[in-house]
C-alpha cells in the first residue's frame, strides 16, 4: 500500500509544482494573461491573471492528490486495485499538466488571446500525456507477486465431475446494455458536434464513444490457466486470475449499485468487472482480496474453478 499511496499523492503534487513553477517562471511572458479555457469551437474563450492560473492548478492539483490518497486507503487490501489507482493518479495528473503547459505555451508573448484559435497539438499532446502518465503509474505501482495458495478449494466449495486426464474449457459472452447505450448516445452527440461546430469539437464525445463501445461486452473463460476476462471484440486488455492464486470459487449475485457503476470497480477488498446487474460469478483469492465478474451460469463456471484448482495441486 505504502507505494501506491506514495504515487498516488506524489504524481498530482509534482504537477501542480511544475506548473506553478513555469507559470511563475515566465510570468513577464504573458502580457495578457494566461488562456484559462478553451471552448467547443476550439478557440480561447477565457483568460486568467498569471498567479491565478497557478493558484487555481495548485488547488485541482491538491485535490486530487487528497482524493486518489482517500481512494488508496479504501482500496488497501486489494492489491490490484491499489495498482490500478497508481495508473489513474498518475494519467489524471499527466493530463492536468500537459493542459496547463498547453495553455501556457499558447499565452506566450501574446497580447490578446480571447478569439484565438487554440494549437491543433493540444488535443493529441493530452491523449499522449493520459497514456503515458497511466502507464508510468501502472509500473510504479507495481506490487510484489500475488499470494498463492498450495491448498486446494474447500470440500463444501461446488464441484463438476470430471474424468481424470479429461479437459474442460467453459465460456461465456455477457452484454452491458447500459454501457452500449451510453456509447450510441456519445457518438451521436460527436456526430452532431462534428457536423454544427467542426472535426474539433465533436472528437472527444467519439473519442468516448469509442472507449465506450469496446466495453460493451466482455467475454468470460474458465480453463486449465484459470479465469480470464476480456473485452468481446479484442483480446486486450484482459483480467487473469491464474487458479494457484484462488481459495475457492462461488456463484453470487450483485448490484451494480453495490459497487458504483458498471464496469472495472473496486470496493474495499473486491476487484469487479460488472456489465451489469445479477448473477455473477465470485473467487476468493490468496492474499485475501476477492474478484468478481457478472456472467451467466455463474454455478458452472464456479464449479469448474475448484475442480481445476484442485486437479492443478495435485499435480
């Protein structure tokens, strides 16, 4: 936990530092200001005093920091979620700073900026700093090797019948009508953006669109290597759990209230890929963390889980 808070706290701090520090820097720079806001047409519709544009990063900057760190401590024993929060933390605070560099860099030297049209690199330079900031938090964040467990699921845990030296694979494809929803509502509002205002203003609701519609299914497979999760249509990203690292398994049913929402949650010990309401399936994991992922026959599925966690330490 101790490395996750650490990152978590320290990547937002870092940036509001950095751009406080280059906004103050170059302060004889903008005689008018620095662009606080770019609106929907791309073009400058805000300007901010020097000092507060740094103040005001400073404050997101502290925010964040407070909110990734309370985050963490709910998270504390789940170590995938704690992972996780790094990436987040460290993409959110890549993309503040690279906005507020945006901004400064396009304040320079200019004597009036309301009306101007922003940098056509802003857009890309932030998708950049998200991905990378992500990915520097995701390895930062990295926690030693999960706990895995030599003892085989409990006698009461379910079980399926099969013949030794026999092979089984279950799968499963479940659809988040929600979040398919909410990806068709997104791209329609792209399109029309794109369509009244231009290329510029419409790109980030189908930038969501897109995101959103890779989400709309996942597919669930159990096997000899244990539980895999991934989006329907790709096979990456993916969630593993490799069957040494299970205790057992069991059919379950949640909300997705329970858990705030649809998609990759994590709620105190419990790590949950949820596409929607109900039947799920649920493993109990060797470092006293749980995952969960919503999926028809979920019995099945659970049952299968602890014949091949029991046949592979035997082995």
């Amino acid at each position: 936990m101790q490395r996750s808070l650490f990152v978590a706290v320290s990547a937002p701090l870092l940036a509001g530092a950095a751009l406080a520090a280059a906004a103050l820097g170059w302060a004889d720079r903008f005689p008018a200001g620095v662009a606080s806001h770019i609106g929907p047409d791309g073009r400058i519709d805000g300007v901010a005093a020097t000092g507060s544009f740094a103040a005001t990063g400073l404050a997101v900057c502290a925010g964040l920091a407070l909110l990734w760190a309370l985050l963490v401590r709910s998270v504390r024993r789940n170590p995938a979620g704690l992972r996780l929060l790094s990436a987040a933390s460290s993409g959110s605070a890549a993309v503040v700073a690279a906005g507020a560099v945006a901004l400064l860099v396009t304040s320079l030297d200019r004597t009036d900026l309301l009306g101007r049209s922003a940098p056509g690199w802003v857009l890309p330079l932030t998708l950049a700093a998200l991905a990378g900031g992500s990915a520097l938090g995701w390895f930062l964040g990295r926690s030693p090797a999960p706990a895995r467990t030599p003892q085989p699921p409990p006698a009461e845990a379910p079980r399926i019948d099969l013949p030794v030296g026999g092979r089984a694979v279950w799968t499963r494809v479940v659809v988040a009508v929600p979040i398919a929803v909410g990806a068709l509502a997104a791209a329609g509002l792209g399109v029309a953006l794109t369509v009244t205002a231009g290329a510029a203003a419409g790109a980030p609701a189908l930038l969501v669109a897109a995101a959103l519609a890779v989400g709309t299914s996942a597919r669930v497979t159990v096997d000899a290597t244990g539980l895999t999760a991934h989006p329907g249509p790709v096979r990456r990203p993916r969630l593993h759990v490799p069957l040494d690292r299970v205790v057992s398994a069991r059919r379950t049913d949640v909300r997705a209230t329970e858990m705030g929402g649809w998609g990759v949650r994590m709620r105190g010990e419990r790590t949950a890929l949820l596409l929607r309401s109900g039947e799920a399936l649920e493993l109990d994991l060797a470092d006293g963390s749980r995952f969960l992922v919503t999926v028809d026959d979920a019995a099945t599925a659970a049952a299968l889980v602890n014949t091949l966690a029991e046949r592979a330490r035997r082995c």
